[in-house]
C-alpha cells in the first residue's frame, strides 16, 4: 500500500493482505483474544470494545451471521472515512474478512452514504481485484471451509442511518428508524441474525492489529485509549484535514498542527459533539475525556457560537427520525431558545428550564440522536456565557408549551 | 409470490432470499431514481406489487430518505452543503451566486426544467468547503467564479 499519508497505525506501513493471512493463521479464537487483548474500542464514537462485540456475536450458535462496516458517515465535519475507503479501501475490506473470520460469518455489507455514491466504481474494482487475489469467495487464501464476500449497500441521505440499528433496518429496506437496544445486533441484528456492525475505521485498525500484534498495537496511545485516531480538522484553520494522531493529543496540540490562529473555541464530535473553549484546551482526545468520531471544528475570534449551534440543531431537526418525543418535540424549543438568547430575552429562570430540558434528552431519547444534540447547546451555555446575555426580567415569562 | 418486471433488474448483481426480497426495496428505488430523477406513484404501486408489500409502505421509505423525490426536479441536482464548517467557508455566498446565476431561489427548478438547487448537511467535503454535489459527483473549493463554469460545463 503506497504510504501517501504518515500516522501511527492506520497510516503506517503494511504489505498487502498481512493482517488476513496472520489472522488466518492465529484461528477464529486467537483472533478473537488478539482483538479483546488490544483493548480496541470502536472508532465511530461510541467507543464499545471491538473484542467483546465480536465475541458476543462469535459465541451465538446461530448459522447465519453478517458483518457490517458503517460507512455511513454523516456527523458534520467528518469526513475521514471517505479519506480510507478512496485511498485505503483494501485496508477496510481485509478487517471485514477477518471480522467475518473471527465471528463465523459468510457475508459482509459495506453501508455506504449515499452522498459517496460516485466512489462505487472505484470499490467495486478493488473487491473484485481481492476476489482475483482469494481474498474474497471461497476458500480465502487456501484457508478451507472460509467463505466470505462483501456487498455494497447505498445509504439515501439520511444521517440517522449512521446509528447501528437505523442502519440494518434501512438494509432491510425499511425507514431507517433506530430500534429499541437490547437486544443488540450482536445477538438479533440483519434479519434477527447476529451482526456486528463496525466502523469503517476499527476495520482499518483490525488490519495492522492482527498483522504486527497486541504489543506493538498497546505501545500508541494512552493507557486507557490505546492506539490512534483519525481526526477530521476543518473550519478556521491553514491546513484543514484528515490526520492520524495517538489518542491522549491535547486540543492545544491539534490546533498548532492545523495552523490555526485566534482561536475561541473548538467543537469535538461535530454537531453532536460539545464545544471546547480556551481555558480546557489542555484537554485531550481520549474515551476518558474527550471521547470523538475524530470531528474537530475550528472557530475564531470573530465567530458566533450560537449561530453555530443554530446551525447544529437545525440539522438536527431536518434528521431527526421522530420516532421518540424527548427528541421530536425537544429540538424545536431548543432552536426556539437560541433565537431568545441572541435577543437577550432568555430570563434565569427559563434557562434552568433549557438545561433541565437538554438533560432530559439526553437522559430520555431512545437513541445517540436524540440522546447527543443537546450537547453543542449545553456545552456554549455552559463555557461561553460572554455570547449571550440574560433577560433582567424575573417572572416566568416563558414556559414549555405543553 | 414475486413477478419479475423490471424493477428488479437493477445493476448491482442480486440475489433473492425469500422474505429477505423486502432488502432490495432502497435498491430497486435508487434504480429508478437514477434512472428518472424521481419515483412515481405508478412506480411505487408497481415496486409494491412486486415485492408484495402494500404501496404505502413504498410511500413511507420513499418520503424517509432525502435522495428520493416523489416529483420530477431539474435534470442535474445542485446540493449546496451547510454543514457548520461550509457556512464558515463561506457556503451562502455560492447559493446567492447559484440563485443569481440560474435565476430561481433554493428549493426551485428552472424553468427548462435543467437545474434543481437545494442545501444539504454534510456531505464529508469540509477540507474542501465549499463544497458541493452535482448528482452524485462531489466538488470542492468552490469558488463564486466557479459557479458560472460549473453552470455552463453542465449545459
């Protein structure tokens, strides 16, 4: 693979086909250990350990299982995983042919937003290129008795299809409406079959883990967040990007390396994210503190922050399924809210209201949606309280309409 | 059971699973979106029928997913992204200069029925903001002047 691009792991050196044929080798359970002895966690953002969801969907008796690579990336100011699968697409597919390996399963999807349709060409030339190799069909690189190929499935612009469940209830040609959890796909996923559904960067890592080992993989990172992770940096900054950084990188340090000046604050996580300002810059990109789908947003001086925020609600408004009311009905009175602020017309009182309705969606939502789109909100009225100012007013003037 | 009429015959090879026919609705829609820009209601009855689904059902994934329109639009789709770090880059400017240009306001076609121009979320260019989508094809680092010969190379 040509190293076009310089990081720790993913954009680290590596032969073709090294981590399968290594995972070939170790077996279905030393995969299995290897993965759960890494301390991988998933890098879509919600950090669950790779190891434990493979094992969950290893140890079902079921016959018929799948793997799933969310590639459904859609969190505004991400855009890492069109970055892998344009110019690391092997690197993708090897990790779901060990992942189909590990758990027992035949057949892999790649769900692919609908916004990188005019990648296909270019994807299915590479499967078809890994068939031509035997690392995809039958027998996969002499190994007898493992099948395994991959489909592509097309996302339809829809962001909430990202979510684990919306994404298999959208493959299974329905509204991409997230289901209750549990139970989880590891145990009913694609048509009640086990399914692990992994990001498309965890399956890029799962290539180098299983070609250079637990060792090599636990000396990145930080104790608690071992390894990498690839950030997206875009907004008020020189050299906006993707880059592969060690997990426990300050925001100090990632604003210095994307050349960015005067900076107010840095959103982490995208629009479902929260919103650094500059005395918690010596925070880090971890699962033990700033835990991210590698979404950097870079606003200066002279930026607005609940414009911004509008800007986030407001998109969530467009994507939320509806399905639950926390969320539904939350938004709009947080949009409401933000308009209120900028004229000044928000008393105390009613701001207590706002963050008691925020932490009941969040606590109340029956998904990461609804769950996470308070948080931009929360995180400006919480560290920036100069962008806006608060009614004198006492009374109660606004209260939630029903 | 299923009648084969068309609609199946999409260009990603499939192969059919019994009840599992259900999973091959977004792609046979996508089909026909490609290949009409949009997806009538004879289509949906006729999807309905083949996959043995009542046509409302068609109907309720149809209006769920934001590539999928239910009437015509313009032949090529302009999809401005407003994702936060576009709007920073300047993305409105590029909708005024698109809305001047072909003469209509977001959300419209133009009257030779050509261009639809619409704002979208995220559309994973945010290194390249502005960016912007024509049908399925993705454009970075737009500039005002761009906009008049991405207008002119498409017609």
């Amino acid at each position: 693979m040509e190293a076009k691009r310089k990081g720790p792991v993913i954009f680290s050196e590596i032969k073709p086909y090294a981590g399968l044929k290594q995972a070939l080798e170790l077996g279905e359970s030393g995969v299995l250990k290897l993965v759960q002895d890494s301390n991988l966690k998933g890098r879509g953002g919600a950090g669950f350990p790779t190891g434990l969801k493979w094992k969950l969907a290893a140890e079902s008796a079921d016959k018929e299982k799948f793997v799933v690579c969310n590639a459904d990336e859609g969190e505004p100011g991400t855009f890492k995983d069109r970055v892998l699968l344009t110019e690391y697409p092997v690197l993708v597919f090897e990790g779901m042919v060990i992942a189909g390996f590990a758990i027992g399963a035949e057949k892999g999807f790649l769900y692919l937003r609908g916004e990188y349709k005019s990648f296909i060409l270019s994807i299915e030339k590479e499967l078809e290129r890994m068939r031509k190799d035997g690392a995809l069909g039958k027998d996969i690189l002499g190994k007898k008795g493992f099948n395994f190929d991959i489909e592509i499935r097309i996302g339809a612009g829809a962001y909430i299809c990202g979510e684990e469940t919306a994404l298999i209830e959208s493959m299974e040609g329905q509204r991409g409406e997230p289901r209750n959890r549990p139970p989880f796909p590891v145990d009913t996923g694609y048509y009640r079959h086990p399914t692990t559904v992994n990001n498309v960067e965890t399956f890029a890592i799962i290539t180098h883990l299983a070609a250079k080992g637990v060792s090599w993989f636990k000396s990145i990172g930080t104790e608690k967040s071992v390894g990498s992770k690839l950030l997206s940096i875009s907004g008020d900054c020189k050299k906006s990007g993707v880059y592969e950084v060690p997990f426990g990188i300050t925001i100090k340090q990632i604003i210095k390396m994307s050349g960015a000046e005067n900076t107010k604050a840095v959103q982490v996580g995208g629009a479902s994210g929260v919103c650094v300002s500059k005395k918690e810059f010596n925070r880090s990109i971890s699962y033990e503190d700033l835990s991210t789908g590698g979404s950097i947003i870079i606003f200066n001086e002279e930026r607005n922050l609940l414009d911004a925020v509008k800007n986030f609600l407001t998109f969530f408004e467009e994507e939320s399924c509806g399905q639950c009311t926390p969320c539904r009905e939350g938004i709009p009175v947080l949009i409401e809210a933000v308009d209120l602020l900028r004229k000044g017309e928000c008393t105390q009182e009613y701001l207590k209201d706002l963050f008691s309705l925020g932490e009941t969606m969040q606590l109340a939502s029956k998904c990461g949606l609804g769950q996470s789109c308070p948080n931009a909100f929360l995180s400006v009225l919480n560290n920036f309280k100069k962008e806006y100012s608060l009614s004198k007013a006492n009374k109660k003037e606004k209260k939630f309409n029903g | 059971m299923v009648k084969s009429g068309g609609y199946m015959k999409d260009k990603n090879k499939e192969v059919f699973l019994g009840e599992e026919n259900r999973s091959r609705l977004l792609p046979i829609l996508q089909n026909v979106q490609d290949k009409k820009g949009y997806i009538s209601d004879a289509d949906m009855q006729n999807i309905a029928d083949e996959l043995g689904i009542h046509p409302v059902e068609v109907y309720s994934v149809v209006t769920f997913y934001s590539f999928f329109n239910i009437n015509k639009k313009g032949k090529y789709i302009i999809r401005v992204s407003n994702c936060i770090s576009n709007v920073l880059a300047g993305s409105e400017k590029i909708v005024k200069e698109f809305e001047k240009k072909l003469k209509i306001k977001v959300g419209e076609t133009t009257e030779d029925k050509k261009f639809t121009l619409e704002r979208t979320s995220c559309i994973g260019m945010c290194d390249q903001a502005p960016a912007i989508m024509v049908d399925d094809k993705l454009i970075g680092k737009i500039t005002p002047q761009i906009v008049g010969e991405i207008i002119k190379d498409l017609k």
